[in-house]
C-alpha cells in the first residue's frame, strides 16, 4: 500500500508553504521573536488534497489505536472551598491520544503504516517550526498525536514548565490540523494582555498553527454537525522543539532558514495556541 504522508514534510507543502520553508517570506520568517505574538495560525500552507488523504488514512489507520486522556474537574472544587471566591481550577483535559514513544504499541505501529513517524521526524518539518520560530531548535524533537472527539477539549492552562531547564525559558510546539468533515467547529481561546480575549478556529485541514510557549490558552469543546457526531474528529499532529543548546554540535542543530537577514514583522494570522491540547 502506498503510504499516504510523504517521507519529507516539505513534499506536502504548497508553493506558499514552501517559500515559508525557505525563509523566503518576510512576514512569517521569525514572527515568533516578537514576545507580543506567541502563536501563528498559517493557512494554505499544506496542500489541500494531500492533506485530505493524509486525514482520511489516518483516521482510518489510527482511531481504534487511542488512549484517553483524562483529567476532570477536581470533585472537591466547589464543596471542598471554605472561602467565597476562593476556588482553583488546574489543568483540565478530555482527548483521546496515540502512544508514540513506545515502538510496540499498536499507535506506533499504525503510525509507521501510514508513513507518519518518517514524516514528523523529517528534517523539513523541523525546519517549518525554525523558521516561524526564527529559532535554532534542538534535535531530535517529540512528536504526539491528539485526537479530538465531539466534547473533547482542554481547559486555561499554560504550558509552563518550570522544573525542567531545557524548557523553563520557553519552547516552540507546532500543530497541524486535520479536521473530519463531521466537525461543526473547535477553536483555541488565549490570552492577550491578561484577559482571555482572542480566539481562533483550529477547526481546519491542514492548518499550521506553531506557538512559543509558555501562555495561558485553551481549547473549546469540539462540536459535531448534527447527526454526524460519530464521524466528528479533530487530529492534531503535533512537534515540540526545545531551543538548540548553546554551543551544541551543528548536527544537533536545526537552523532557521533565512537566519542573518532582519525578518519582516507584518500579519500572519494570529493568536495563540494549545500546546498539548
Ligand atoms: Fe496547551
């Protein structure tokens, strides 16, 4: 069987991808740098058709594969406070994901059918997240799947992670969206100015949506069309790249295109984004 995703990412790209991929687009090149903008949502960036099969083989080859991932409301949220307008909410999540760090697991393996694990381990999908990032990222990266059913969602949260050093300063994920036809709408919710405020559909197929983290965001419940509820899903395929060490050797480094011209700084989109979830 043919696989579907192409062993390099750039072979899915469209020519307006491929310019990005390059560095060749001012506007996109290094957007990330600027600490006012967290998160770019790119459009007509994959081909339109190639990512439609791409979807369709990976739904086909990975929806029976999926982990719940599940984290409610604590029980004690509300009758556990003892002062008026006291209450806390950690993090939230209901999502369905693939095991991809285990070669046994029936995810991975499904993964590997489809071509998927060579695709998100290409050097031109690093190379994606570099340049919107305007970054050198470290290699090799992580690579997740998430799958979004109708309800699913991830409540305010951050991404922050304080405890480890190679990312307590900050680390890029980049998300592309493969949305059934069965989704009515699913959108990321940020915060801007200390207000969550803005909002973005990530509903798409196709889309590129890449994030410099730590932010507060959420993403809202998926909703179905009606009566297409069981064919409603959102996947996400999802890279984190933590930033190149100083001084590491350049085979540990992958370099933003376009790296020692000044980017261009005008709109992309906006936003900003779910890292994992
Ligand atoms: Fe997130």
């Amino acid at each position: 069987m043919p696989q579907p995703f192409p062993s390099e990412f750039a072979d899915l790209l469209t020519p307006k991808g491929r310019r990005i991929l390059e560095g060749k687009d001012r506007d996109v090149r290094g957007v990330l740098l600027d600490p006012a903008r967290p998160f770019v949502s790119l459009q007509g960036v994959l081909d339109a058709g190639k990512a439609t099969r791409c979807r369709d083989a990976l739904d086909t080859a990975m929806r029976d594969t999926l982990v719940l991932m599940e984290d409610p409301i604590p029980e004690d949220s509300i009758l556990g406070m003892v002062e008026n307008y006291e209450e806390r909410l950690p993090k939230t999540v209901r999502v369905r994901t693939a095991l991809m760090e285990n070669r046994r697991s029936r995810s991975w393996r499904a993964a590997e059918a489809v071509g998927l694990t060579a695709m998100m381990r290409s050097d031109t999908y690093a190379a994606f997240a570099a340049v919107v990032s305007g970054r050198a990222l470290s290699r090799p990266w992580g690579i997740q799947v998430l799958c979004y059913s109708p309800g699913d969602y991830s409540g305010p949260h951050n991404d922050h992670h304080p405890e480890e050093p190679e990312a307590r300063d900050g680390y890029v994920d980049m998300h592309i969206s493969l949305t059934l036809p069965g989704v009515d709408h699913q959108y990321l919710v940020y915060a801007q100015d200390g207000h969550f405020s803005e909002m973005t559909r990530v509903s798409t197929v196709g889309g590129i949506t890449v994030y410099r983290l730590p932010f507060w965001h959420y993403t809202t419940p998926l909703l179905a069309r009606r009566g297409k509820e069981a064919d409603a899903r959102r996947w996400v395929l999802l890279g984190t790249f933590l930033d190149a060490a100083p001084g590491a050797r350049a085979s540990k480094v992958i370099q933003p295109a376009g790296a020692g011209t000044p980017a261009g700084g005008a709109s992309v989109g906006s936003g900003a984004g779910a890292g994992r979830g």
